[in-house]
C-alpha cells in the first residue's frame, strides 16, 4: 500500500499494522529495538537503544500501562542480550546502495519506511513551498513561469517498486498542485525520473512491460533504461555510460540488500549475504534452532523474487515448523509457488497485472532494453490487462480489485483481530473472539 499513501490515497494509518496491540493480543513481549548481532553459540540476540512493551508471556494478559509507558533508552555503548531457546529472523531487506559512492548519505531509501515516510512528506513541503513562491513570482511577472522546473525528483531502481513510486510521486506533486490552486504555466512543471540499470520490469511479460512503458510515458515520467548510477553527486546522479540525471530528491529503489550485520553472525548465506534455509525454513547446514523468512531469506531449492506475497504466505508453515521443533515432532518441508500476482499500480487509481517468479530472460538481457529481459508471455494477464492496454476501463477496474484486497488484509490484523476487544482477553480466549481455536493459536 506504499504507493498509494505515496498518491495520497491512504493514510498512515491505513497501511500500517499496529504491532504493539497485535503483540498484547497474542500474549507476546514486544522489544522495540534494533538488532545489531547475534551470539549463536550461547544463544542470544544483540540489540541496543531498546524500549519494550508488551505484555506477559505467560499469563497472557496485556498491560496496558507497559505498552504505553516510555522507557529509558539504553546507552550507545551498551549492548542488551535477549535469550532465546528457538530464533526467526524475518528482518526484511533494505535498497542496496553500498556499492555506489554518495547513494547512502545522498539519496532516500524506501526502506526502513518510517524514515521514507518522513522524508517524503519533507519533499512534499519543500514543493508547497516551492510552488507558493513561484505562484507569487509569476504574479508580478506578467503570469509566466521561469524557464527550470519547480522540482526534479529521480526514482533509481527499474523493478515495480521504482515503476509504482515513480508514477505516484508524479501523481501525487500534480494533486499537490491542483490542490494549492497553482497554475502549471504559472509555477512551472515538475520532472520525475526514473533510471534504471537494465531495462524495465526485466522478467515480466513482453506486454507488460511495453504497456508500463507506454503508460509511464503518458504520465510524463522520463525513463533511462541501460545505464547503471556510478556515483551520487549532490545535485546529480552520474550515470556509468556518462549521462547526468540533475535532482533535487533522489528517492532509492533498487535490488534488496541484507542487514550488514548478518555476516558477523557465523550463519550460512548466499553470494549476496541473505541467509541460506532449507524447505523447512531453518538455516542451511546451520544450528537446527535458527530459522529464516522473508526477504531476508533465500533457498537454493526454491529460489523466488524478493515479494511480500512470498513472505506471507511462509507464515503458517514456519510457525508449525517452529512449534514441532519445540515439541521434538518431524518438521515438514514447505516449497512456496512457482508464480504470484503482482498489481502494479501506476499513480493514479490505475493497476497493470503482472507475474512474478516466472524464468526471466538471460542474465545479458536482464541489463539491456527492449525485448530483452523479457519474463514468459502471459495471456490472461493480456487477458486483464484488457487486450494488453487496449482497453482503458481494465486499469482502474484491478485498482479497485487491489484495494479490496490490501483493505481486508489490514483488517484482518486491526479491526477483525481486535474484535470483542481481545486485547483484554487471554490469548486463546481472543483467537475465539477472532474466530480461531486453540489449536491454531498454539501453532
């Protein structure tokens, strides 16, 4: 839902799940702290500048009081050890942009959110402002514009996720505009880039990604295809073919990177650094206790794209891997979907329906432009897309279906999990109230 609060389509509130009510429901403690190591011989996590709330784990009743009372962070230096007998790292990913000179303290990435968030509603000012004063200019100027643009914003990163921010921060700074009553010809236009280091979308079908293309064009977002960022300059990005992209917000979004500190760990990874797991979701060759999902997990077995719908859907199977481990029963092994649905929506109220984790093209055209990189052809995507984007009415018919479903998903952990306020209640007696059973809890 991240390009949809983008848009100004959702709220804060609308896309985030409150954790600590969902941890005091559940009869779990909840530490909000990073974790900085992990010490898997004696079996502790590391974490520092930590709070926690919660409530306790073994009667299961929620203190509110705990919950809501802020705690004394702990010193810089300090290190907090939190035991544990069985461990699930599910700490997700974060853009990598290590390997490029300036990206880290120059641009913005995605991830964290919280941190996204406030930056980007910081540009969002910073263009209010921007276009006040330009609006006030022009007043005394005869009604006319100065040559620049108000704004330039460059999205890095050609997967869906740079696709969706790119087409939401255009719609989002034109509704801005619109909204504060401003004059295109009198303020000036914005210009949003998106650069990519290989082509488009590489690993969609052909038609998706020739009707992105065509759609991200018709909203005036200017794609560079085939050409890396090599170094981040204050107010440009040099691209390694010797093209500048100027800007003045650099928002980042490109392949996953693994937290840094998992390499220290001793745990087995990939080439990349992302922890290895079996079809049982416990670490490859590594201490049968430690297990790993999410996108900071990859399997040799099964490799899939780096996708929430993989993510979750890894949840029910690893928390019954994890309770048979507790109670010495056989774990079962979980091979996730070839395929899933990705709805990449395009600024306004407007999705293209794609696949993801079908074979992508050869690793040369994952790099190039045009054909090359293309996924497989999916004719009932085609088929959704209505005739491959001949059909216009598709678009916001599979927004509609998209909010439905990521409305009902954030229902399903606020409202529906909190139902005959189960908070208060132990925790078997608010699975109850939520429609489960014991047995599915425990699991």
């Amino acid at each position: 839902m991240l390009p949809g609060w983008a848009s100004g389509f959702y709220g804060y509130r609308d896309c985030h799940i409150d954790l600590a009510s969902m941890a005091a429901y559940a009869g779990a403690r909840l530490i909000t702290a990073e974790a900085t190591g992990l010490d898997v011989q004696s079996r502790h996590i590391l974490i520092g500048n930590s709070a926690s709330s919660g409530c306790d784990t073994a009667s299961g009743e929620a203190s509110t009081q705990q919950r809501q009372e802020q705690q004394q962070p702990f010193e810089e230096s300090s290190q907090e050890r939190v035991p544990y007998d069985v461990l699930s790292i599910d700490i997700g990913i974060t853009p990598g942009s290590s390997g490029v000179p300036g990206a880290a303290t120059l641009a913005t990435p995605v991830k964290p959110i919280d941190s996204f968030v406030q930056r980007y509603e910081a540009l969002l000012e910073r263009f209010r402002q921007a276009a006040a004063a330009a609006a006030a200019a022009a007043e005394s100027a005869a009604g006319k514009a100065d040559a620049g643009p108000l704004l330039r914003v460059a999205v890095v990163g050609g997967g869906a996720g740079g696709v969706e921010l790119a087409a939401a921060v255009r719609y989002r700074l034109d509704a801005e505009r619109r909204k504060g009553g401003w004059r295109q010809e009198a303020v000036g236009d914005v210009e949003v880039s998106l650069v990519c280091r290989g082509g488009l979308l590489a690993g969609h079908p052909p038609h998706v990604r020739r009707l992105v293309r065509r759609l991200l064009a018709e909203r005036r977002v200017a794609v560079l295809e085939g050409d890396a960022v090599a170094r981040v300059e204050p107010t440009e990005l040099m691209l390694a073919g010797g093209a500048r992209v100027p800007y003045d917000e650099c928002l980042w979004c490109t392949a996953a990177a693994p937290a840094a500190w998992l390499r220290d760990t001793g745990l087995p990874t990939d080439r990349d650094g992302f922890i290895s797991i079996t079809e049982t979701m416990q670490c490859e060759g590594g201490p049968a206790e430690v297990f790993a999902a999410g996108d900071v997990a990859s399997s040799a077995r099964h490799p899939r794209p780096k996708a929430g719908v993989y993510a979750v859907r890894q949840g029910p199977p690893l928390a019954a891997n994890v309770m048979a481990l507790l109670q010495g029963r056989p774990l079962q092994p979980f091979v996730p979907q070839r395929t899933a649905l990705a709805l990449i929506s395009m600024g306004d109220r407007f999705c293209v329906a794609s696949r993801t984790g079908g074979q992508a093209g050869t690793a040369a055209g994952s790099h190039g432009k045009g054909a090359e990189g293309d996924g497989p052809e999916w004719p009932l995507g085609w088929l959704l897309n209505g005739g491959g984007g001949r059909a216009a009415w598709s678009g916001p018919l599979l927004w509609a279906w998209k909010d439905r479903i990521d409305r009902a998903f954030m229902r399903k952990y606020g409202e529906d999990l909190m139902a005959g306020n189960a908070e208060l209640q132990g925790p078997s007696e608010g699975l109850r109230a939520a429609g489960g059973s014991d047995r599915t809890h425990a699991d």
